[in-house]
C-alpha cells in the first residue's frame, strides 16, 4: 500500500467513514490515477475537472457512481491534501428522478432459490427479510441475533446502529447455516473454492461485496427475471412488503434506519395495493352528481 493511500484511508478512518464508504472513495481516486498514468497528487486541478467531464459526457456514468466518484476526489484533495479546489465543489450528479426497481414476492423467492451457494442465499434472504443494505448483511456478526428478543442488531451508514425484527424462520435458518460452519465472529464467512467444492475459510473474514452481487446477478439471470434487479432491490421490496401489508411507513423508515420520513415516503408510490385502492375515487371523479 503506497503512504498516499493509507494517508487517505487513515483520515477517513480517524472522521468514522463507514467501510464500504473507504473502500469506494479510495477505488474512485485509484481509477483517477489510471486514467492518467500519474499518481493523484501530481494531477493538476483541470486535469481533475476534465476527467469528471469525460466521466460524466463520454462514459455517462450512473448518477450514483458518479456521486461516489465525486465524494472521493472531494475527500482526498480538499481534507487529505488540503487543497481547496473550486472545480470540485461545483461539480455534481446530474438530477435523477427513478423509482427503485421492486420485486413482488414471488419473484424475491424466484431469484433467491436460484442462488446456488448456501452461504450466499442465506446472505440475501437476510438481506431481504429484515431491509438490509448489502454491506449491512455481509457484515453480520454472531453477536448481532438477540434470539431472545428476536431482533438484529445493524450497524448502519455513518456509524447509525438499529434493530430490527429477525423473522422466526430466518433466524432458523441462520441457525442451521452456523452449525455448517461454526464461525466464532461472522455469520456469513467468505467461501473459498477448493477444486469443484466449496468450504467456509474461518479466517478470512465476510463475504465480500463483490461475491454476494455476482451471486445476485446469476440468480436473476437463472431466475429468468426479466427486471433490472439488483442487491439493492431486496431492500425496495421489503419496505413496500411492509406497507402493502399495512405496516405504519414511520415504523418502515426506523426499520430501514431512514433519517427523513421523505426517504422512505417513496414507498408509497410503489405498492400494488395503494394504487388499486385509488381507482375507484379516480374513476368517480367522472361521474355526474
């Protein structure tokens, strides 16, 4: 590891940077780099702001990435380098107004019977029953389930901690899935590949980000799901579940750990069952007195 970057990673370490949010900001200044065969610190300030133009007009990146991109050269020029550059604080997303991608129930269970690997199935099932992001359910450590209570407990973005109910059968399931391992720390340890069979190393940590996503895209593929479903689209589907079924949307929001009741309110364009039950004041609105 070069002294730039563990200057980087130890500055955000020291501000409680969440760890998915280190590893992307360092991966966004790391391509920065390769892109101009240079180390980040002898770039120039046009040569940064002509690299988020060519990001944004000839790669038109997603607005998410792009806004991931953005976070990471602002941190590591304007507070790891100290370099207050103007171009950087007026660059942002473009605007984006999309409806989260939501999978009704049976194409939830479609696409997680389709997952092949055990420890990655079992991963995205949690994921789903209890409204996790991705990094919060490959993270989980034993200490997590309160059985008694039947609740888990998530460590969420910006250090946020909230519980949330841990269905019956998943924390059967979860059971089941730790006597195949028996891992002291994690409840979903990474899998390593020993010839055609796969083991569960103790030692090595979580399952990682990139391995639960490419276990999610082939399911779907398999699933023969004609959506642009992601990791992500569990959590979308969990919430709208939830109100669908008449679950309050303030409990959803704590549920998802949402700061802004806006945030979750999203939902409620969403649901199959709210829609339907505005035809009938829509279709009188036609009708003559």
């Amino acid at each position: 590891m070069t002294t730039l970057r563990r200057q980087m990673i130890e500055e955000m370490q020291l501000r409680g940077y969440a760890p998915s949010t280190v590893e992307g900001y360092v991966h966004s200044v790391a391509q920065l780099a390769r892109h101009y065969h240079r180390s980040p610190d002898k770039l120039t300030e046009d040569e940064v702001r002509r690299y988020l133009l060519h990001l944004k007009l000839d790669k038109n990146i997603a607005r998410g990435s792009f806004s991931v991109v953005l976070g990471g050269l602002r941190f590591f020029y304007h507070k790891a380098l100290g370099r207050d550059w103007k171009s950087l604080n007026v660059a942002k997303p473009r605007s984006e107004k999309k409806l989260p991608v939501v999978l009704s129930r049976d194409e939830v269970w479609r696409v997680l019977d389709a997952v092949r690997i055990d420890v990655y199935r079992l991963c995205l099932t949690t994921i789903y029953a209890c409204g996790l992001r991705l990094m919060e359910g490959a993270t989980l450590q034993i200490p997590d389930v309160d059985s008694a209570r039947g609740v888990l407990h998530v460590r969420g973005k910006r250090q946020k901690e909230r519980e949330v109910p841990l269905p019956d059968a998943t924390l059967q399931l979860l059971r089941d899935h730790w006597r195949t391992h028996r891992s002291p720390t994690w409840l979903f340890p990474a899998a390593t590949r020993h010839g055609t069979q796969y083991s569960v190393a103790h030692d090595c940590g979580p399952i990682t980000r990139d391995s639960l996503q490419s276990a999610f895209r082939n399911a779907v593929k398999r699933s023969g799901l004609n959506k642009r479903a992601h990791v992500h689209s569990l959590r979308h589907s969990y919430a709208t579940h939830l109100l669908e079924d008449g679950v309050n949307l303030r409990l959803i929001q704590e549920y998802l750990g949402h700061s802004s009741p806006r945030t979750t309110a999203i939902y409620t364009h969403l649901t199959r069952e709210i829609r339907d039950a505005a035809k009938d004041p829509v279709n009188r609105l036609m009708q003559r007195s």
